[in-house]
C-alpha cells in the first residue's frame, strides 16, 4: 500500500524536500490504508490475530539511515491498536524510487483468527 492522503499519493523523497517528520506520518496513513483493507477482506478488525511482520520502504536520497524512524509511524499505530498482538518483525528499507514517487509504501502479513 502506497502512502495516499484523501485519495491524493503522498510524494516527495526523505532528505531531499521532505522530512523524517512528514514521512512518519505517511508511513502512519499506509497503516490507516492497510487497516481499512483488512477491515474490507474481514469484515472485522478484531479478526486480526496478530501483526506478524512489516516491511517498510522510504523513498529517500542515497545514504539515507533514518528508514526506521520514519516505518515507526506505521508500527507505533499497529502497536496503539493492538497493543502486543501489533509487535512484529521488521524490515525498514530506504529505496531512491517508489511508484507514482510515493513517499512511503508499506508491506504486511498478519495472522487471522479462525
């Protein structure tokens, strides 16, 4: 899921015209997607058993170390929610490109109960 605002892509690259900031809260609004594309295929939040892992990709200039501040937007929200059923594995990679130059794209597997 690529990082959208009121349906519009969020772009930009970290380090160049965007911040550690705003790149937090882009990876926080893939969360928001990814939850209400889990609600859809579920019907039900609560079906989630647990958030298994997360893989995060920043689009961000080359020597760019700060990937996993930046993925915190989307695991610190997983964390609110779930509260120990959202901890998971992670990988939080830096990329010079995403699709449409989205800021932020974020890849998830979870367990479902039943």
């Amino acid at each position: 899921m690529i990082s959208t605002r009121d349906g519009q892509v969020i772009t930009g690259t970290v380090g160049a015209d965007k911040t550690v900031e705003e790149g937090y809260e882009a990876a926080r609004c893939c969360a928001l997607l990814e939850l209400a594309s889990i609600k859809q295929a579920l019907g039900s939040l609560d079906k989630v058993e647990r958030i298994i892992s997360v893989n995060g990709y920043v689009n961000s200039v080359p020597g760019f170390s700060d990937s996993p501040q930046v993925i915190n937007g989307a695991s610190d929200l997983f964390a609110k929610i779930y509260g120990d059923r959202g901890l998971h594995s992670r990988a939080a990679i830096g990329v010079t490109g995403l699709p449409r130059n989205a800021l932020v794209e974020i890849q998830m597997v979870l367990g479902v109960k039943g």
